[in-house]
C-alpha cells in the first residue's frame, strides 16, 4: 500500500510539474489544508487502530465472560461446574476460530479496496456499518436464542483489519510525521487485545451493571462516531485534493533542501548503479509476478506459521490454564490479558 501511495504522490508531482512549466502560479497552495484537519484526521485513525483493529484478540478474557454467563452450557452432558465441558470448549472456540481466519483472509481484498476505492469517505462508512453491525450482533446474542457470536465475532475482525489498513494513508497527510506514525499504528493494534480485557475487569467487578449486551453496545455507538468523524475528514480532505496539496508541499521541501545544498555533488552512473543494488528488485513489478519471487514466499510462508502459532496460543491459552492449573477464577487468563498487549513497549 506504501509503494502505491508513493507512486500515486510521484505522479502527483510530475502533473505538477508539467502544470508549472506552463504557468507560474499553481490553483492550489500548501495552506489549502489546515493543520487540524491533517491532526484530527491522524488522532481518529489512530484511536480506530486501537478500539477495533485488533480486538479479537483479547479473546482470552472475553471467553471468561461467556463461561459465566453459561454459553453453550447446555450442550454439557454433566453438572460439574469445575471444568469446561469438550463440547463447550469446541463451540466457544469456534467463535475465535472463524474470526481471525476471516481477518486474515480478508488482508488482501481490504487492501485492493483501499487502493481503489473513489472514495475514502465511502471507506470508512463501510467499514463502520462492517463493525458496528458486528459489535450489536455480537452483543445481541445468546446460544439459546439467538447463536451469532461467530458472525458478530466475524465481522469484528473484518471491521478490525478494515480499521488497521484504512489508517496506514492517513501517514501520508503529515510527511514529517510519518515513520512515528506507522510505528504508534503497530503499536496500538497490539494495544487494542486489551479492550475486552477492561470489559472483562468491568464484568466481573458489577455484572448487573456491566453487562456484555452494555459494554458491546457502548462500543458500537463509539465507533458510528469514530468512523462518522473519519469519514468526515477524508471527504473534507478529498475537497480540498489532499494529494495534490501534499505533492506540492513535498516538492517545495525538495526545492529548499537542494538550495541548501548547492555545494552536493551530482549523482554519477556508477553511483547510481551503486543505490539501485540496495533496492529490492520486486519494487518495480506487477503484482503477480511479486508473487511468485523467493522474497514473497519466504515472508509467506513465515507468515503463515508463526500467524497460526500465535492464533493457537490465543486461542487454548484459557483452556489449558483451566484444565491442567485449575484456573477456575480466571486469575492467570488475567495475566496473560496484561502480557498480550504490552508488547508494544518493545516496537520504540
């Protein structure tokens, strides 16, 4: 996404240019676009990074809480209430199971959308109906009446990895800011396991009070007014041709940095021989043939199995502490809740 964005701004800049070699005064200006557009813009995706991108993740603790309402319970044969029943645990599970499939199945056509669709204000809309529809099913249901936990668990995790790409062009409005905000969006998706957590903590602290129906509902009325706002920004941004606003600005910081630097010498062929070995050779290739080099089979298949052991763990963590540490209340799930997420002390 980072490359075609680049590239997207590149052209950007060459249509520029080719629109200052035929007049001297350009319709857009750098102050087209306030600061606080470009702030509130970034501060809303990344708040979307960390309420949604990677919340099925804290699965952990929100298994906690269906145990103690008694979900699937009946499918139990026996009355012991010390352990889980198989058949409970493989239902529960399921829920899980479905949903961090979905979020990393849905990765790449996410992706393609974001690339290509008109509008990013359109985006967010859908990513928000995706989500807060999730968020109300899920909170909505119960195995007896009304069994969706997978489908609103699934379509949190669509919403989630919808959220988590959809941040990544919001970088692109602060040039100068941009490496620290990629940096605070990995973060705050490992950060965003711990908002079940903190519902799990409310749950057990008032039941009566803090219901699952409650907290999931609050949620998705945050998040009508999170997307509502993002999707407000970039059609605002899209108005005022953020693009071109930004390709021009960048352009002018170039011209500054070469008048700075009068005395630099000019590049020669051998040196620029020299940097081309630096760059991968998959850059300048069409996707499908990025897909089949080394380079992309060895991320894949990486990927792929350390993804699934990290699903796995997250998955049985509170069945094996249950079951072989008589975990019955929750105590080391709890600690595995404050671990997960403080990962992001090790990104900086």
């Amino acid at each position: 996404y980072i490359m075609s964005e680049t590239t997207s701004l590149l052209s950007g800049q060459t249509t520029t240019n080719n629109k200052d070699n035929t007049s001297d005064s350009s319709p857009l200006t750098t102050t087209t676009i306030s600061s606080s557009l470009l702030w509130t813009t970034n501060v809303a995706s990344l708040l979307s990074v960390f309420l949604f991108s990677g919340i099925i993740f804290g699965w952990a603790p929100l298994e906690l809480m269906l145990v103690r309402e008694g979900q699937y319970n009946e499918y139990c044969v026996s009355d012991e209430e010390t352990k889980l029943c198989p058949e409970q645990s493989i239902r529960l599970q399921r829920i899980f199971t479905v949903a961090q499939f979905l979020m990393n199945f849905a990765s790449l056509p996410i992706g393609y959308l974001v690339d290509y669709i008109p509008s990013k204000g359109l985006y967010f809309a859908m990513t928000a109906v995706v989500q807060v529809t999730g968020l109300l099913i899920f909170a909505a249901s119960d195995s007896l009446t009304f069994d969706y936990f997978t489908v609103g668990y699934g379509l949190m995790a669509v919403g989630g990895s919808m959220a988590l790409v959809g941040s990544f062009p919001a970088s692109f409005l602060l040039p100068e800011y941009q490496l620290g905000l990629l940096a605070m969006i990995s973060c705050l998706f490992d950060a965003s396991s711990a908002v079940l957590f903190v519902f799990h903590r409310l749950n057990v602290s008032n039941s009566e009070l803090y219901t699952r129906r409650m907290l999931f509902a609050s949620l998705g009325c945050i998040g009508i007014v999170v997307y509502g706002l993002l999707a407000t920004c970039w059609t605002l941004l899209e108005l005022k041709h953020w693009k071109d606003v930004i390709a021009i600005e960048e352009l002018e910081t170039e011209k500054k940095k070469n008048n700075a630097n009068n005395n630099t010498l000019l590049p020669t062929t051998e040196n620029c021989d020299n940097n081309n070995d630096h760059h991968p050779h998959i850059i300048g290739l069409p996707i499908w043939e990025q897909l089949q080099t080394s380079e992309f089979m060895l991320v894949a298949i990486f990927s792929s199995i350390h993804i699934l052991r990290c699903n796995y763990y997250v998955m049985t963590i509170d069945d094996f502490l249950y079951y072989f540490l008589g975990d019955s209340d929750g105590y080391y799930a709890d600690v595995f809740s404050y671990v997960l997420p403080s990962g992001i002390l090790f990104f900086p």
